[in-house]
C-alpha cells in the first residue's frame, strides 16, 4: 500500500519480480545497482499507483520489463542507464498515466519498446543516447502530449512511429537525421512545436527521406506525405504542403510505371502506359494538378 524503495545504492545480483504487483505508491529505484543480466526487473502486469523511477545513475544489466503495466504517474530514465544488449526497456502495452522521460544523458544500449503503449503525458528523448538495433519501438503508440525528439546525442538503429500518434511533434533535423531510418508510415500528429530554420519544401523532402527505402520506391507509402501536408496546411505553410502533395503523387506516379505489374492483356497494357504518359504530361504542365496556373 506503500512505496517500493529500491535505490541510493540498492545492489542486487538476481532477477527483482513484481510480476502483477500492486504498489500504492512510487516504485524508485534511483541509484539502484541491478545485476542480472536477463530480467534485471520483471515487472509485468504490475499495478503502479505513483511513478516508476529508475534514473539518477540508475544502472541495469538486463532487461527492465514492464509489459502492460500501469503506472499512474510518471516513467523516468533520466540520467539512467541500461546495458542490455538486446532488450533494454520493453514495455509493450503498458499505460503510463503521466510523462515518458528517456533522456538528459539516458544511455541504452539495447531496445527500447513501447509499442501499443498508451502514455497520458509527453514522451521525451531529449538529450539521451540510444545505441540498440532497432533502437525505438513506438510502433500503435499512443501519446496525449507532446513527442519531443530533440538534441539526441546518438540514435544508432531505427526510429519505428508506424501507426502511433500524438499531438505536437517536437523535433530538430540534427536528431532526426540521426536514426538509420524512421518509419513514419499511419503516423499521425497534429502540429509542430518550435521548427527549424529553414524549413523550406526541400527541408520536408528531406524530411521524408528518412524512411525505409522500400517505403519510398517498390512498396511506396503515401500516408506520412499526405499527412505532412496537411499538418503544413493547417499551421499556415501552404506553398510548402503544395510541393509535398506535387512530390506524392509523382512518387506515385514512379510507383505505378515501374513497380506496379503489368496486365498480361495487350489492351489493359497498352490503356496502362497511355495513363502513365498522361501522368507524366500532368506533372510536366500543371504539377499533377496542384499547380494549375
């Protein structure tokens, strides 16, 4: 019914299982030494009434697992470090009712996971180093406040955001370009928060290009464009989400003429290259529509 204290120089050389625990309060284990190098704490299913605090030199070996858990108020790694190679904080499922914090000089070396996750608060990557291969798991996430990825000192493996969502997406090019890729397929949001310099259509290109190589060509994606777009839209940035939209459909277009298969009948082939010229005459004089003028 209490607080579960497990810090300020806490050492333990086996597994810490809280396997369907309910703690009335915080569950800290700030400083905490936690040896086992499999399931450093295992904490599946647990019942969190506060936060669940594992920063401030915070050091595990192996996995910290928190599948489907709940925890009221907070998640902090700030400062933290985790030294799984494989995975490092997997909490799939979980429902964290406040703030996300993996960063301020958070250092993982193995996976983060928490994908079909439901966060009540911001997620933070601010300021930490994610060395795992892949490295973030947000896959169906779902965060009520702010995504902020921003000033990360090293991203070594993918960013994967396919099918999460949040309100304001929080980012700086330098950290964005640092993940191998980022998937950003049926990811949503619904405005930038503080954006770059320079923002300009070949920024948001750029922008784009970050995700797997296949996204882009043999099994293109025209969700993450359609929606960029209209997000620039709705902030004000129109000549902006017009040139996203125009380079859509031309990525489309590519799609279609060299990806799509051909019909085996000589009619629908020959129907299927007059389309894709006209696409082509459509992009040459009136940018697929989008620039009729």
């Amino acid at each position: 019914e209490g607080y579960v204290h497990l810090q300020d120089g806490f050492t333990v050389r086996g597994e810490v299982r809280l396997v369907g625990a309910k703690i009335g309060g915080d569950l800290a284990c700030r400083g905490g030494i936690f040896r086992y190098t499999e399931k450093s704490v295992n904490a599946q299913t647990a019942r969190i009434n506060g936060a669940c605090l594992m920063d401030r030199t915070f050091l595990a070996l192996g996995t910290v697992d928190l599948s489907g858990a709940f925890v009221n108020g907070n998640f902090s790694c700030s400062n933290g470090t985790s030294s799984a190679k494989s995975e490092a904080i997997h909490s799939p499922r979980a429902t964290i009712g406040g703030n996300v914090s993996l960063g301020t000089e958070c250092r993982i070396a193995g996976q983060i996971s928490f994908q079909g996750a439901s966060i009540g608060g911001d997620m933070t990557f601010a300021g930490g180093s994610f060395e795992g291969k892949p490295a973030i798991n947000l896959r169906n996430a779902k965060i009520d406040g702010m995504l902020i990825w921003r000033d990360v000192v090293h991203a070594r493996g993918e960013l994967n955001l396919a099918g999460a969502s949040c309100l304001t997406l929080n980012m700086d090019w330098k950290s964005w370009a640092k993940p191998e890729r980022v998937r950003l397929d049926n990811f949503t949001w619904q405005r930038f928060a503080e954006l770059p310099e320079g923002c300009n259509a070949e920024f948001w290109r750029d922008w784009l290009e970050r995700q797997p190589e296949k996204h882009l060509t043999t099994r293109f994606r025209p969700n993450p464009y359609q929606h960029l777009a209209n997000v620039l839209d709705r902030m004000g940035h129109e000549e902006e989400a017009r040139a996203i939209r125009i380079e859509r459909r031309e990525r489309q277009r590519i799609f279609s003429t060299h990806h799509e298969p051909m019909p085996e009948d000589g009619l629908q082939r020959g129907l299927r290259h007059l389309a894709n010229f006209w696409r082509w005459v459509q992009k040459i004089f009136i940018g697929h529509g989008y620039r009729p003028g």
